[in-house]
C-alpha cells in the first residue's frame, strides 16, 4: 500500500496526543493502525516493514507539531464573560436578511458592558434588526446585547442577538472582496431557495449552505434520534452533488478531462462560497487529489487519497482536527474506504447488490465512528446504519432535485418554481415520515461509557487492519 498510509496513521497518533482532541484511548487505537499496515502486507513485502515504521515516525512527528500549532490557535477572547456582554464592535464579514432580523457575521475588536471594556477577538454571528442595513466591510458598532441569547451553532460559532447596529467610521464603500462577493452571493442563493423550495427550504438551505438555523428542531430531532445526523452536516456528499452535476452538463460537450477540471473549479468556488468547513474542505481536496491522479493516469485506491488529505488538511488546518465535524469525516469514509468492498462482497451472497453496497459503506462508517459517539455524546443509535441507506439516497435526490431548482430561479425561469416547490415540499414530508420510522429504534446509552468505548476502538482497529489487508492482498494479486 501507499506509503502515505502509515505517515497519515502517525500524524493523527501525533497529533491527538499532542491536541488532546480525542480521549486517550484513540492514541493507541491509531498507532495500532499504522502497525497494523506493516502486518496486513503479505510475506513477500515484509521486507519493507522499516521503511513503513520510520514513515509512520515522521507522522508522529508532523503531528505533534501540528498539534502543539491547534493548541496555541487564538480563539475567541473578551474583556469580559460571555452572558455580561452588552457592547461589541468589529468589522462585518457576512450579512443575510431572514425573518424581518439581518444576521450577521462579525470579526471582533472591542466588546464590553457597562462597567468594563477591552479588545475582544474571535468571529461571532449577531442577529440584530432588519434596519439596520449593513454591508460586508462595514465597521459596525452593535449594541443592546441579549445577555440570555448566547448560543452556538453546529459549527461551534457563537451566536447572540441584539437590539441594534450602526456603522461605525463612515465606510460608505467597502472594498470589493472574496468575503463581499461570497455574502452577495449566498444572499441571492438563499433567496433563490425560498422561491424554489416552498416550506422545505429551510432544509435545502441547511443541505446546500449550512445554514441550519431555519431547521424545524422537531425534524433535527428526529434526524439525531434516527442515527442520521451526519445527512444535515455539509460533508462530502453535498460537495460531491455539485461536481457530479458539472460533470454531467461538461463532459457531452468538452470531454472528460474539461468536465474533471471544472468540476474541481467548482469543488473549490462551493468551498469559498459557504466557508472551509472540515468536510468540504476534505472532500474538495479529494476532488483535487483525484483530478490529479486520474489526469497523471495513475488512478489510486479511496483509502490513499484520504490519507493524502488527511496529511494536506491537516497542515493547512491544524486547528480543525480537534473539531467534531474533522474527526467525523475521515473516520466515516475511513471505515468506508476500508470495510465497503469486502463487506459488500461478503453481502451479495445474500442481499442483492443494490442494497449490499449502501449498507456495507453505512456499517463501516458507523464501525469506525461508534466509539467517538459513545465518547462525545454518552449515546448511539444502532439504527443508523440503515436508516442511513434509507434516507442517504432520499436527501441525496431532495439535493439534487433542490440544486438544479435553484439554478433555474436565479436564471429567471420562474415556472420551474410552480414544479418544484410541490415536488420538493413532498419529499420533505418522506423524509421527515422516515425519520419517524427510525427515530423509534433503540438507543444505546450505557451509563459507564467508557467499557463501549474499548469495545468500540478495538473493534474499529481489528476492523481497519482485516480492511487493510484485504486490499492490500488484492492490490498485489495474492
């Protein structure tokens, strides 16, 4: 296998016990990982067992270092307690208009209350009066802060609202920017959403910007309690919609080589447009590393891509790795990229192939992903391995259906709407109907944890390394 693989294996060793982003017990499990590729190498390549440990050292290496930078990253800091806060000030990175209120991202630079003030830093989301007509690259002076609004978003970023905004320092025209265009844009795709989508759109707004604010909670709920969560978060498969239709509109006409390179132009510009979000940034690094290989004619197996964007994100987002969202993404299609093949295989003995394939990368994911579960939350949901090839592809044909309606409204064919609002209203309710239908299974919920957590790791490692050698076998033709 790749020699990346035992480097990508030492680096998360390296870096989770430098970061501590993950408890104690996944350091051994991935160390075990990169010995595990030694082992899982036939007789004949054992001779180059030095060779994978001393990549699989420098890993270490490398992600030590990346986690002492996660560590030392500045993160949000005010002059005073979060909740006492009354005053802030700061430059505007992002506007949209929702539900008569404009909500607002901003770049800190002063934040206080009555009685103290001070430099503040970090990027927070305000959600203040509609009149106050912002702008991006508006210094902005906000005031009447809710002290009992404080909230954080999937992402981790911290919300508020507050009574009022004004410009502060007179910027009538802000300079034209990335950030600026990217806020316009997402403006004008929201509300292309709204026209194309009805009553669903909040979900459609969730699936293809993120913005997960509008999400009924009733259905959020009902997606956590299925055990299919990771369908709302912007992942791979959201990213991989968007190049999957520019291929199919680019490769009648330009070939595939022109359809390749634009759906990678694409990848990147969704990337810019709703932030560099772990798994958007994952998946358009795959996109690339892909792109790479297929056009160089060296087509390379899922598992050694990943690693190689594991070891790229992982330098160029080092304070990334201790997110939730990181760590998710790359043991999901881990799992997938390790267990999908032989599991399928396995399967078609007895399930018919259409269905042997989505739950074989379904079981793999949730393999490779419980113990993290189970140490973040106290909870899994056993059904989620099916309910996610149940609502996989259900979401995935809402997207896709959404996506191209969007596309239509912001053209102006404004008779697609009178289509698509009805059809895509009527997928939300199947959707939201299977999602009752999973919510009812079981839960796990041990009140020791920690027991299910060794369980789960060390069956994610034996899993990983019977995955390893699989492919590693069939790679050499023995």
């Amino acid at each position: 296998m790749s020699a990346l693989l035992p480097a990508a294996a030492g680096a998360a060793a390296g870096h989770l016990w430098a970061a501590s982003g993950l408890p104690s017990i996944f350091v051994p499990l991935f160390i075990f990982l990169a010995v595990s590729i030694t082992c899982s190498a036939p007789p004949a390549r054992r001779a180059d067992a030095a060779n994978t440990l001393l990549l699989a050292c420098c890993g270490v290496v490398l992600g030590l270092l990346t986690g002492q930078l996660a560590s030392s990253a500045p993160g949000e800091s005010f002059p005073v307690l979060p909740g006492r806060i009354t005053l802030l000030e700061g430059e505007v990175l992002g506007v949209r208009g929702d539900r008569g209120e404009q909500a607002i991202t901003v770049r800190l630079s002063a934040a206080g209350s009555p009685q103290v003030s001070g430099s503040a830093r970090g990027i927070v989301g305000i959600r203040v009066p509609d009149s106050s007509d912002l702008r991006v690259g508006d210094e902005v002076h906000i005031s009447g802060v809710d002290e009992t609004s404080l909230w954080r978003d999937r992402s981790g970023r911290l919300w508020m609202r507050a009574d009022g905004a004004a410009r502060a320092g007179g910027r009538e025209s802000p300079p034209l920017s990335v950030v600026a265009v990217a806020a316009g844009a997402r403006t004008r795709i929201r509300t292309a959403i709204d026209q194309a989508a009805g009553r669903a759109s909040p979900l459609l707004a969730a699936l293809l910007l993120g913005d997960g604010s509008d999400v009924d909670p009733r259905v959020e709920l009902l997606f956590r309690r299925s055990g299919a969560i990771h369908l709302l978060a912007l992942s791979g498969m959201h990213l991989a919609v968007i190049a999957m239709l520019v291929r199919a509109v680019v490769r009648p006409f330009g070939g595939p080589l022109m359809a390749m390179v634009l759906a990678l132009a694409a990848s990147g510009l969704y990337v810019l447009l709703v932030g560099p979000r772990p798994g958007l940034v994952r998946a358009c690094l795959l996109v690339a590393f892909g792109t790479m290989a297929t056009i160089a004619d060296r087509p390379r197996p899922l598992v050694e891509l990943l690693a190689a964007c594991f070891l790229a994100q992982l330098l160029i987002q080092p304070g990334m790795a201790r997110s939730l969202g990181f760590q998710l993404s790359y043991l999901s299609l881990l799992g997938i990229s390790l267990m999908a093949t032989p599991l399928s295989e396995l399967g078609r003995r007895w399930i018919p192939r259409a269905v042997a394939g989505p739950l074989a990368a379904g079981t793999g994911a949730q393999v490779m992903t419980l113990p993290l579960l189970i140490a973040r939350f106290g909870q899994w949901y056993p059904a989620g391995v099916i309910a996610t090839v149940v609502m996989g592809p259900l979401v995935l044909l809402f997207m896709t259906g959404g996506l191209i309606a969007v596309v239509a409204a912001i053209a102006g064919v404004r008779v697609v709407a009178l289509v698509s609002v009805p059809v895509l209203e009527a997928l939300y309710r199947v959707i939201e109907g299977s999602g009752w239908l999973f919510a009812a299974g079981p839960l796990l919920a041990p009140q020791n944890p920690q027991p299910f957590i060794l369980c789960g790791a060390v069956a994610a490692a034996i899993s990983a390394a019977c995955g390893l050698a699989y492919l590693t076998r069939r790679a050499c033709g023995v």
